[in-house]
C-alpha cells in the first residue's frame, strides 16, 4: 500500500510516498529536544524500491535514482502524523503539534513525466489496488486540468524568463479576470502538503505561499504542453546556438519551440528581447488585471402597453398587419447598454454610465478613478473597432450604451456580438437568443403517418421503411408555403412568435422553401425515423432537420419508446416460477417492448431491485412467444439458446437465480478448463436455453461463440464493456442475436465516456462513429461542459436506458424496506485445492474418532477450517499472505461495494472471524482509497463510540464498517449503512438478523439491502439450504448455533461437507 | 551613387557594412507604413528633399542597418552601421509642448471619449489633429523648427540617410503604438490619463485650472491600471493542524471545487497576440503573428486532452 505526494523543490517536481511502516516507531520522550537536530528518516516514507515499481505499474519509466529530501510535517511528540490512519493510526493527542523536518526518498520527474503521471490520477482516488492518491497529488492534477484548459483556451503568451544566468523562452499564462479567479480559488484549495518539501540542507519549513506555488506550476505544465505540440525535435542543441541566426527574435521564436527553451544570444540583446516583450504585453496587462469584465448588454424594446382592449380584436389587427397568425413585428427601438461586471461577483453589474464618476457608496469606489477610466477608455476603444455604432456612441461624452433597431439588433447579435465576445468583453444576451437547442427556430420536420393502430406481435421491426411528408415549422407551429412566402417579405430578421423574439432570417426562409420545393416526400427505415424522434438532428440545404411530427402508430410506438409508457403490461410468462413486484412487471415488460421491435435495452436499475429476476422473466417470455410461433410454421425445432455473460464471480449466482426463477428452462455454463470447444460447444449450446459465460472467455472463445445464432445476448455488469478499444467489447459487439440487453447498477446516464460503447452494443449507429461522438458529445460535455450537449445525449439515450432508483418511491412505493439477497460466490482454484484437503484430512479423522466429545471437536474444528477456506486462503493458513485475486467471496464483495461506493451509498461488513474482518479493512482501504473502520473485540468503549459517531456523522468519507459479530452484532446503531453484508455465516438466522438490525432500525429512512454471501457447492450452500428447509419448522433446531451438525452421521456429513464441481470459478 | 567629400578628408564608400540581425522594416517594398498617422511622419521627413538619401534611407532600414532604437521622452537615439565599423549615433529631437498648450488640448479631447479610447487601443482617432489645430497646434512635427536631428557620419546634410534609416522605423513603430507621438511630444501614458481623466467631469466648471498642473510626474506607484503583479511575495507559514495540512478537512465548500473550469478551443485562434498587434521593432525573418497562429491552432487539442486526463 502505497500513498502518493507530491511537490516542488525549486522548479523539481518530486513525488514520494507513505507507506504503513513495518518496525516500531520509536517514541521521544516528550519536552526533551534532541540536542543533536538529525533529520530523521520519515517512518512512513515507502521507500526507493516501493516508488519506482509504483511508477513502472502506473506506466512512467521508474528512473535509477531517487533523492532524498525533506518533508516538513506537523509532528506531536517526536512522531510526524502521517497523512491517513491508512498509514498509521494517527495518535488521538491533545498536544499542539510542531513543524518538523523528515527525510523521504522523492522520485524527480520531468515536467513532461509530471503531467503524465497527473493525468493518470485525475479525480482518481484510487490509480491501483493499494496505490493511492494522497489529497495534494490530487490537488496537482486539478492544477494540471487548469494549464490544459488554458492552453485549449489559448490563453498564454510567448514570453521571455530572465534567469539569474540564462534567458528562456517560455509559454506565459495570462490569467485575464475568471482564470484569475480560478487561479485564486485553486491556491485556496492546494492542501499545504503539496508545498512542504524543502532540500536537505534547509533549515527552516518551507513558506512559500500557495498561490505562487499554484501558479509556477501552471505556468511550467503549460509550457511543457505548448512546447511539447510544436517540438522540433529534429533540430539538434547544436542548431539553436546563437550564429544561425540573423536577429534575437529569430532566436527567440526557434527558442520557443525548442525542448529547453535557451536563447543564445548578446547580453544586451536579450535584456532588450526581456523588456520590449514586456512592453508588447502591457496593454493586455490593463484589461487582464481589472477586477471587472467590461460587458454589453442587449436589451429589447419596451413592450407596449396593453391596450384595453378584448384580446381577439387585437389577435385580428396583428394578423392584418402581418398576415401571419400568431407573428408580429413590434416597432420600438432596442439598447445595448454597456455594463461593467465583478469577476468576483458576477451578479453585480454596473452600469457604465455611473462609472465615469463614481458616486459615493459605490463598489467602484474601492478603485482609483483614473485607472477604471483607463479601462473603460481602452475597452470602449477596442470595441470601437469592432462595432461602428460604438465608436459613434463616444462622440459624446461619458458614453453609456446605444440605441438601436431592429435590423440593427439582429446585426449585432449576429455579427458585433460573436467579435466583441472574442475579443475578451463579456456578452449579455437575451435567452431567446442564446439558448441553442431548444430556440426556437425555423426547421424542417418529417410528418409520418401509420395508418393501423399499434399492434404487438405484429412482426414489424426496426428496418420496416416507411414514408413521409416534409413540414416546415417554426417551434412547433407548422407553416404553409403561403405563410411563409409572407414571411419573407416581411424582411424582418427578427420577429414575436406568441410573444416571444425569434430569429427567421431571409436565408432560412429561403432555404425553407427551397427545401420544400426539392423535398416534398421522404424514405426512411422506421430506424431512421427513430433516429428523428430522438433528436439526433442533421442539416439539410442549411436547414436544420429535426424532430418529427409523428401520427398513427409510429407515432405512438415513439411516444411509447420516450416516456416509457403505454406500452402494454404482460403477465408473468406461464413457465416463471416467483412472483414479481410491480415495478419488476413494468421493467419486465419494458425488456419486451423493446426486444419486440429488436431494440437493445440498458436496465440500469439501483442495486437491489432485481434486474436478474427482470431478465430472466424476459428470456421465459421470449421462449414461449417464440416456441409459440414456431410450433404454429413447423411445428417443432430447436429454439436459439441465449448468451449470458457476467462477471466470474456472478456466474453461480445466475445459475442459482435462473434454477429459482425459470426452472424449465436449461442452463449451460460455459466456463472453467473442462468447458466444450468449437463444434461440440455449438452443438450442447443449441439443446439449452441458457449459456452463461464469463468477459474473459467472451474475448477467448468468441471464434466459436460467434457461430452460434442467439436469440439473445445479455451483458451483466455491462460497464466492463465500457471501452470500446478492448476485446471483450470488440468481442460483445461482434455477437449475432436477435436482441441485447445490458444489465448494470452504476449511473451509466452520467458516464458519459462509458456510453458510447455500450450503446453500440445495444443499438449500433444510434450515437455515430467513435470519433463523431467524441467531437460532438465527449469532449462538448467534458470539456466544454455543454449543457445543450448533455441534453441533447440523454434526449437520444434516454429511450434506451431504464434506471430506477431504491429512494425513488414515486415510482417504486411497491419495494419492501428490507431486501434480503443471497450472493453465490465461487471459489478459487486454490481455494478448492485447499478444501479438497481439508477434506481429506478430516475424513480420515472421522472415520477414526470416537463417539463424544472427541468426534464433536473434529466436526466443529472441520466447520471452521472450511469456513476459513471459503473466506480466504490466508485466513486458512494463517501466513499473512497477500490478499487480492485468492477469494471468490473478497472479489465479490469488492465488485459489490464498488457500485455500493459509485452510488454513494454506506455498507456494514459483517464477519463472525476477527482476523477475516482485518484482513478485509487492509485491503478493502486497498481498493478504495480511504479509511475501513473496524471494530472487533479488543476495541475499547471510548474508541468504539468515536468509531459509530463517525460513521453516523458522515462528515468524513467512511462508506465502509468492517464488524465482528460478536462485538459488533448487538445494540449498537447504523443506521447511516443502507446495505449490510454477512460475509460468513453464523448459520444462526436470529443472530444475523440482529446483525443486520444494526442498519435496519428506526432511523433508517432508505431501503436495506442484505447480502449473505455463500460459496455455492461448498458446505455453506449445503447449510444454507438445511436451514431454508428447517427455519419455519423448527427455528430452534437449528437456530442455535451450530452444535447440531455434531449430531449428524458421518454420511450425512461427509454430503454436506462435500465440494461440488460448481464450486471452482476458474 | 555618387560618393561625397568630406570635411575630414575622406571618401564614404557606398555600401555600408553588413548587419546581421538587424531591427528589420517589416515593410519589404512600396509604402512604408499603412496608417495615416505613421504617412503624417513620413510626409515630413520627404517633405525635407533628401533625394537619394531618403531612398538610401529606406534601403537601410529594410536591411537592418539599424541595430537599435531607444525612445525617450522627447527624444530618439539610435545605432546605426555605416560603412564606418564603429556605428554611428543618430539623435531625434522633438520638440515638446509646454504645460499650457497641454491644457487646452486636454479640453478638447475630454468632450470627445472616442480620441482617448481610439489612443488607448492602439489607434490615432482619425480627426485628432483638428482638434490640435483648432488650438493652433499641431500633433506630428511639420516643421524642421519642431524637429532637431543629429547624426555622428561625416555626411553635411542633415538629416542624412542615418537618420532618415531610423526615421522610417520610428513610422513603423507609429504604425504599431500611435502613443509614440505623445511621448515625444513630451507626455507619457500616465500624464495623459491624467489629462484626459481630469477632463472627464463636464460638471466641474473650473476644468481648466484643475489640469493645469502637468509639470509634475505622477508618482510612480500609481503607474499600472489595476495590476496586482505579485509584489514581493509575504510568506505563508504552513498550517500545524494535521486535518489542515493534509487536505482532510477541506476549507472550501463543493461549490467551490474546480468544476467551473472548462476547457473551449476558441473558434479565432491566437486572438491574444492579434490583440497586442505587432511586436515592437520586430527583426525576425518569420512574421511573428503567423507563426503563433500555427502554434495556437497545433496546441489547443493537447491542452483539451491534458484536460481529460488522456495525454498519451
């Protein structure tokens, strides 16, 4: 385990590590300074080796040599304190702390080698199991995020950097009022860590303040950015020298682009190179360091007042005057009205007007008056070049804004606006006008008609072509030609529709009626259609072609599709054995209106709601209609089996719920070194009707799996295919079948990099090429942070992706407060070969004993080796071994609490084996990144008071309680978990429902999910069952613990003890 | 060309030494200078029948004769490389105007926004010189009374190639910062904000005698607009409360967390360097902007790939 820091000594970006440390920390006595002032190693520092295999894991070269610096740390009593209880338990003292200085060994890197690394940690809390980012290194990469954004922004200079013995040629920041302000909030948020590093050799804590700090760095990372894009790197140093060139500045520019960034050059030369860039750069200086954003604000006519008269009389005069219904063209005169706006406050703006002199009382009057003076003269003046009704507004003295027309507003919103906006002065424009999307606007819409009422069943699909008539409309009014043509002569470019502004420009209209002229009719595939409906819009002779005006039944089926209602509600398929909740009838049938059109489905439903018994009733369903149809052609054939693939963990718990839920239907597990190849797959895959398999071997067996026909295919924990580079996407994708569905928990709306692939999967096309998506939905939402786009993307997903959330009572009222959910695990091939001689062992043992008190020892010594041995290898053999990729139930449990933690959701762990729930805190802190309480027996009161308070508090990030049962099972409350898991089991229901109590109690206010992990095949399933059978009957029985077993013969033991092929996962 | 007789006894041979990186005309035939203002001081100097020397003049500045030019107020000095290998010393004298002709200027151009602006962003505002004649003035010198030149060649003729070779780059630096004139005229940036921001009280009755006093420099704290330049930095001790020191109880709200930050390829490329306009006396062989509209179009895309997190 491994925390990762980060800092700068001078321009040397270090990182170095903490590490939980393997010896003692000696303690100092406290108030006796030690006369010799040694620095001393850092006790948690992770060491040369520790970071340089950390680097090679996280793919930056790991160089030979690492340094050692200092590291200042508040230190309490001789002991610095560490930065995580993940390191150390940070001591509970009342001391004040002091700073002092320890050695660490710190990797240098490159500034190039620093931002690749950063990019890797961007928002990551976790780069690898046990690889952590600490807060400042996290701190780093947000300070990295803001030098790309500059450099995408454009906003830098070239610049020249006098050294104390060199001149560079650097890439300057210019950081104009928001950047400012964005620097200034970054250095607020650096965590003082990130600037604690000092050389060896100093004596005294560094103190350089942290916006300095932030922005040097800014200003090397973006250096490095800029340089790196534009690198000549086939000239040699050799070239740069100062003879082949002709003047400084031919030096300077070749400078710029070189790797280090040397001018050579005269002394003189440079110091003059230095001042006169200065001076090139000053009249920038004056508009980038105002605390204001000079601004324009277009203003519309004063509505007229409303005459007293009935509203259809005036309607009818309007419609004279225009003839148009529903349009006008107001007369009245428009204002840009020049404003100035607070960077800090951006809601506060001020009048320009009030500016020239400022009156007493106003926030202006903070500010020399000759300097804001300057500003609004330089910024008007800039202005007055790009606008000529500007320049003639300062013709009069004190200029406050201007008035306008109507062809002239059109003119400055389509023309002055974008320029003045470009050139750095803040826009201020009305609504109508700025909302891209949803403006209203002419356009060209598909008008379809379906003749029939919808019908299921009715064997139309997706590619059915259908035609239609063209419309144009404007918003949702459709206009005939007469209108239009009316439109046109108007020759107003902007005009009120139903009381609102909108733009119908001559070249739109024109376009229009072009359009109209060339296109009356259209052919689309119904799939295509679709595509309109959903707002995946195209442009057409510059006429915007979207939405649709859809009748009949396709206009139904698209509504259906949309709202995701209407759509006819099945019963339980004949052969489903289980009853479903309403909301599971609805999501049931969801799947089947979709797989009827062969439109692929993401059931993205919360955790806990039951997406496998939703699919399962789906393929049931499909089974019968198609065993239906077929019988009714030719009466018997073989029907297509489907392919489920999930996760290896989950592969028993499908099996388990599909034995439970669909008993008729038989299921295939395609999995483990034993599993059929080629032809002999092919054939056992066709006479069943369930395959399951797993990602790994989708992408190794996909040959074969290919072959096969499907009538489905169904993705569980569908984010492993999120990257559409890898094979088991590429794999998942090249799968035939007759429909698809992707199953996950986690918010997959909101991944918005995640959605591409797997909406390819589903539906291919729907979102475009992979790279057409990134330009036009990727990098507009991350990067642009695009609302339209965001909008736009759900409009076309929305249709596709079912998910519903546990808290979401409005659409499930119907899911009981308590979910109990058994999760079969598998084991590990060690795992098996371990209980196998576990086995062994106690056989024979058995067979031995004698009746009584030493038979019984055996039996419950045997119950809790193989206990262990389905918890953990380790834990079996007790040797601290090392903990990931060992165990079935540990990999379950992480997969489970990853989507838990995605949700931001808090779980209890219980565990009734202390060295298990310490080894479960070790690496699950691993996993995660952050602190796993524990608490077990030897934990003192005071301490696990303190341990509840903090997770109930939730002011720390603390999703995770690792509990013994016997310390933690009773009394105490949790109601801040809204998921409990019983790792083992106490084979004692009463017991585990106090344990999951903990959770489950007044105060809860969100619904409990309870997961009781079972390996399947292994003596906990056995178990499980004997109690299942028996918990109604005679809880006393066996509600007891589990002195019972010793009552059992040898024989009956030896079946419930036994390890059924199933058990192995690999 | 002919070679002339000096006073010292010696012949000029025509063609001067070579300059290698030189402050090069960025003009390279025709007209030199594009606006009108920089045409006004040109006019002057052609207006002074130099002959081949104005030519020579010209052919000397598009060479790079001249290896530096240092603006004071008022003044002019320059290095210019002749035949001789020591360059010679070119001084130009402006003369400046008195406090008083100041003043009544500053009335002038205060009820008029639009001069200061046009000023301030890099422009001479086209009808400033009627303003300056209305008050018997006039902005760029006419006369060889307003300008006093100096070179140290042994040519007789004043003003000689030398001083018309520099004559000509100061018109390209016209070109570029119109302010130029003001200072040579004797009045800085500073000073003339104060002149113009005095004027810009139309209430004030008494506007004149409160310009009046222009003989005082301003005091030079006051000189930059609103800059903040990170002044001598005042340490910042770091924190002793662990929570605080390590990040773990972060100060600012959600709110405040970096997610305002976008990253935008601007649709104009380098619109920050278009704004600053030329580079002063720029003598490169590349035209500066262009080679930066190269260099911000190519760097954009990285800086958005740095934003994501996905430099490879």
């Amino acid at each position: 385990m491994i925390i990762l820091h980060a800092g700068r000594v001078g321009k040397q970006f270090f990182l170095w590590g903490e590490s939980p440390s393997e010896n003692e920390i000696p303690l100092v006595r406290r108030g006796r300074k030690p006369k010799n002032p040694i620095v001393k190693p850092y006790p948690y520092d992770s060491g040369f080796e520790n970071l340089s295999s950390t680097l090679e894991l996280l793919g930056i070269n790991g160089r030979k040599m690492a340094e050692k610096i200092n590291v200042w740390v508040p230190t309490v009593g001789g002991i610095p304190l560490p930065s995580s209880p993940l390191v150390a338990e940070i001591p509970d003292s009342k001391a004040e702390p002091s700073l002092a200085p320890w050695t660490v060994h710190a990797y240098p890197l490159e500034t190039e080698e620093a931002i690749l690394l950063l990019c890797t940690c961007m928002g990551k809390r976790v780069l690898a199991p046990g690889i952590i980012s600490g807060n400042d290194l996290l701190w780093w990469a947000d300070a990295l995020k803001f030098a790309g954004s500059l450099v995408a922004g454009q906003k830098y200079l070239p610049g020249v950097r006098v050294g104390e013995e060199e001149y560079r040629a650097f890439w300057e920041p210019v950081f104009s009022g928001e950047d400012a302000g964005e620097l200034a909030k970054l250095a607020k948020q650096m965590p003082p860590a990130a600037r604690a590093l000092a050389p060896e050799a100093s004596s005294m804590p560094p103190e350089m303040p942290a916006a300095l700090v932030a922005r040097q760095f800014i200003e090397d990372a973006l250096d490095q950015i800029v340089r790196s894009e534009i690198g000549e790197k086939k000239l040699s140093k050799e070239t740069h020298k100062r003879k082949s060139f002709d003047s400084i500045h031919d030096a300077w520019v070749s400078a710029l682009k070189s790797p280090e960034g040397l001018i050579y050059g005269d002394e003189k030369e440079l110091l003059q190179l230095a001042s006169r860039s200065r001076e090139w750069q000053r009249p920038l200086k004056v508009l980038t360091t105002s605390p204001f954003r000079f601004c324009f604000r277009l203003e519309e006519p004063a509505v007229e007042e409303e005459l007293e008269e009935p509203e259809a009389g005036r309607r009818d005069t309007k419609k004279s005057r225009e003839g148009i219904a529903d349009i006008e063209v107001p007369e009245g005169l428009w204002y840009v009205r020049y404003l100035l706006q607070s960077y800090e406050d951006p809601s506060l703006l001020i009048p320009v007007k009030e500016a020239w002199k400022p009156k007493k009382g106003s926030p202006l009057k903070k500010y020399d008056v000759k300097n804001i003076r300057q500003f609004l003269l330089s910024s008007l003046g800039q202005a007055s070049s790009i606008s000529a009704e500007i320049a003639f507004s300062l013709e009069a003295p004190n200029p406050s804004g201007y008035s306008l027309d109507t062809k002239e507003a059109y003119r400055f919103l389509t023309e002055s606006a974008a320029n003045l906006s470009q050139a750095g002065f803040g826009l201020l424009l009305p609504g109508w006008w700025t909302r891209k999307g949803t403006k209203t606007h002419l356009k060209a819409q598909a008008k379809v008609k379906g003749k029939k009422e919808l019908q299921a069943g009715s064997g139309l699909t997706l590619e059915k072509i259908v035609s239609f008539d063209w419309e144009i409309a404007l918003g949702d009014r459709v206009l005939t030609v007469r209108e239009l043509q009316a439109l046109a002569k108007l020759k107003a470019p902007l005009v009120k529709f139903r009381g609102q502004w909108v733009e119908v420009n001559d070249a739109e209209i024109r376009a229009a009626l072009d359009f109209w002229k060339k296109n009356p009719q259209g052919e689309a595939s119904l799939r295509d259609v679709l595509k309109m409906a959903v707002g995946a819009s195209e442009k057409a002779n510059g006429l915007d072609v979207e939405g649709l005006n859809a009748a009949g039944w396709i206009g139904e089926l698209i509504s259906r599709l949309k709202d995701k209602s209407g759509f006819e509600e099945l019963p339980a398929p004949s052969g489903f054995s289980g009853t479903l909740r309403p909301y599971q009838f609805r999501g049931y049938s969801w799947l089947a209106f979709l797989r009827q059109w062969g439109i692929g489905a993401c059931l993205a439903d919360d955790m806990g709601l039951g997406k496998t018994v939703q699919t399962l009733a789906l393929i049931q369903h499909d089974m019968e209609q198609v065993k239906e149809q077929v019988e009714k052609v030719d009466g018997h054939k073989n029907q297509k089996p489907v392919l489920l693939v999930c996760p290896t963990s989950v592969i028993n718990n499908w099996k388990k719920e599909a034995a439970r839920f669909t008993p008729e239907l038989s299921v295939m597990v395609h999995h483990g070194t034993s599993r059929k190849k080629k032809e002999e797959f092919t054939t056992e895959a066709l006479s069943h009707a369930i395959v399951i398999s797993s990602y790994g071997l989708l992408q190794r067996d996909l040959e074969f799996l290919k072959g096969v026909s499907w009538a489905g295919v169904v993705l569980d924990e569908a984010q492993n295919i999120k990257n559409p580079e890898t094979k088991q996407a590429k794999a998942a994708r090249a799968l035939e079948a007759d429909y698809r569905i992707a199953l996950t928990g986690t918010p997959v709306e909101n991944n918005v990099g995640d959605l591409w692939s797997i909406m390819e999967f589903l539906n291919p096309g729907f979102l475009g090429s992979q790279a057409g998506f990134k330009r036009n939905f990727f990098i507009p939402i991350q990067a642009e942070r695009d609302p339209e786009a965001a909008r736009r993307l759900k409009e076309i997903t929305g249709p596709f992706i079912l998910r519903r959330l546990k808290t979401d009572t409005s659409i499930i009222s119907d899911l009981p407060e308590k979910i109990e959910m058994k999760t079969y695990c598998t084991l590990t091939k060690e795992q098996a070969s371990l209980y196998a001689a576990v086995l062994e062992d106690i056989g024979d043992a058995m067979e031995e004993a004698e009746e009584g008190i030493q038979r019984k020892g055996i039996i419950l010594s045997a119950l809790t080796r193989l206990k262990q041995v389905c918890n953990h290898p380790a834990q079996f053999l007790k040797d601290n071994s090392a903990v990931p990729g060992r165990s079935g139930k540990v990999a379950r449990l992480t997969e489970i609490l990853d989507t838990v933690l995605e949700n931001g959701e808090k779980a209890l762990v219980f565990t009734q084996f202390a060295e298990m729930g310490r080894m479960l805190k070790e690496h699950l802190q691993a996993s995660f990144g952050c602190e796993v309480l524990f608490l077990h027996g030897e934990v003192p009161r005071k301490q696990r008071d303190r341990m509840i308070e903090r997770f109930q508090e939730g002011k720390e990030y603390l999703p995770i309680f690792v509990l013994s049962l016997k310390a933690g099972g009773t009394g105490l409350n949790l109601t801040g978990a809204n998921h409990v898991f019983h790792f083992d089991r106490w084979w004692n229901p009463a017991v585990e429902n106090q344990a999951t109590d903990r959770a489950f109690r007044i105060g809860q206010t969100k619904n409990v999910g309870v997961h009781k992990f079972i390996c399947a095949g292994t003596l906990e399933e056995k178990i499980d069952e004997i109690i299942e059978r028996k918990v109604e009957v005679a809880e006393n029985v066996v509600g007891t613990g589990e002195g019972w077993l010793t009552e059992l013969s040898n024989d009956e033991l030896k079946d419930i003890f036994a390890l059924r092929e199933e058990a192995v996962g690999e | 060309m002919a070679a002339y007789w000096n006073g010292y006894g010696y012949y000029e041979p025509t063609k001067p030494i070579e300059v290698k990186g030189g402050i090069k005309a960025q003009s390279k035939r025709g007209s030199f200078v594009k606006s009108w203002w920089a045409k006004r001081w040109i006019e002057t100097l052609e207006s002074f029948n130099l002959g081949a020397r104005l030519s020579r003049g010209k052919s000397y500045a598009r060479k790079g004769q001249v290896t530096s030019i240092k603006i004071e107020t008022g003044f002019v000095r320059a290095k210019v490389q002749g035949s001789d290998p020591k360059p010679y010393s070119v001084t130009i004298k402006v003369r400046t105007l008195t406090g008083s002709e100041w003043e009544l200027l500053a009335e002038k151009l205060a009820l008029k926004p639009i001069f200061a602006a046009k000023l301030l962003a890099g422009e001479m505002p086209a009808d400033i010189d009627s303003s300056f004649r209305e008050i018997g003035l006039s902005l760029f010198p006419e006369t060889l009374d307003d300008l006093e030149t100096d070179c140290s060649c042994p040519d007789w003729s004043n003003p000689c190639k030398h001083i018309a070779a520099v004559y000509y780059l100061l018109g390209e630096e016209f070109d570029r910062d119109p302010f130029l004139i003001f200072k040579l005229r004797g009045v800085d940036m500073d000073d003339f904000m104060s002149i113009i921001g005095k004027g810009f009280v139309p209430e004030t009755v008494d506007r004149v005698a409160e310009v009046g006093v222009l003989t005082e420099r301003p005091d030079d704290k006051t000189r930059t607009a609103f800059e903040a330049e990170i002044s001598p930095v005042s340490p910042e001790l770091l924190p002793l409360d662990p929570e605080v020191f390590w990040g773990r109880l972060p100060e600012y709200t959600e709110e405040e967390k970096i997610c305002s930050i976008e990253a935008h390829i601007p649709p104009v490329p380098a619109a920050l360097p278009k704004r600053l306009g030329k580079f002063p006396f720029w003598c490169g062989e590349e035209d500066l902007l262009e080679s930066l509209e190269k260099i911000y179009k190519r760097a954009s895309p990285a800086g958005v790939m740095v934003f994501l997190g996905e430099r490879k």
